[in-house]
C-alpha cells in the first residue's frame, strides 16, 4: 500500500529516499549566509553503508558555500526529478548539519571516493553533511 500524504503525494519511505540519493549525482545545497538563504548546484556521493552512517560528501573551493555551510547551524539538501509529460516526479530532501572533513584519515577516506570536481576552479574542501532527516514525496501518475 502506498503512503498519501494530504496533499495526493506519495511520502517515500527513509530507505526510497537513499537508493534516490545514491543514484544521483547533482543536487543543491541550501545554506542561510547572514540573514539571505543560498542555493548552491552541488556534485556529491553518498558515503557510508547503513542508515545510521550514510551521509553526503561534496567538494568546494574557499567562500561563500563552504562558509555558509560549515558556519551555519544547519543545511538543507535537495534533489528531484521531473517528467513535465506525465506530470511526475519525486523530490528528495535531507537536514542536517554540514562539517568540513579535516582529520588525515578521514580525507583520505574522501579522496578515495568517486567525487571529482566538474567546472574548472580546483576544489581542495571536502564537506560532510550529516543528516538529521531526510524525506521525500512523488507525484504519482494520474490515470484518466
């Protein structure tokens, strides 16, 4: 049985949510930078095994996003798909908190992940977002 929210959306379940994380490859980093909410596109890779551990890695370069992500006191993550035919599409959302990744064995950890920068500025800056939630919603096909 699937899961309705009031609005008609389908509430994907915390396990949905990560198999969607871990098969995509962009999302957007919402940060609070003074008192202006930011968006940033991010590449990233899932890390971690089980629930309890799985968090989302992404590099940076020095500024605004890395500032604003590690500063704050907490960070949105967002991923989503949309198919404008059918008029569906899911939408994946993860809180938590962000932490640049420091510790020798931790970014040699991270270096060791599928994670490359994709623009042409060099990113040295590994951060970690550990989540606090995560949840999503899909917009089911209507049938006629």
């Amino acid at each position: 049985m699937v899961d309705v929210d009031r609005n008609g959306l389908e509430v994907l379940s915390e396990q949905e949510c990560w198999l969607l994380l871990e098969a995509a490859h962009i999302g957007r980093l919402a940060v609070s930078i003074g008192d202006r909410p930011e968006i940033f596109p991010v590449n990233y890779v899932v890390a971690g095994d089980d629930a309890a551990g799985r968090v989302i890695v992404f590099l940076t370069a020095p500024g605004s996003k890395l500032a604003g992500a590690v500063l704050g006191r907490s960070v949105a993550f967002e991923i989503d798909a949309a198919d404008p035919l059918f008029h569906t599409g899911w939408s994946v959302v993860l809180q938590g908190t962000a932490a640049e990744i420091e510790g020798l064995e931790e970014l040699m950890d991270a270096e060791a992940l599928p994670l490359r920068p994709w623009g042409p500025t060099p990113k040295h800056n590994y951060v970690r977002i550990s989540p606090t939630s995560v949840s999503g919603r899909r917009i089911l096909r209507r049938t006629a």
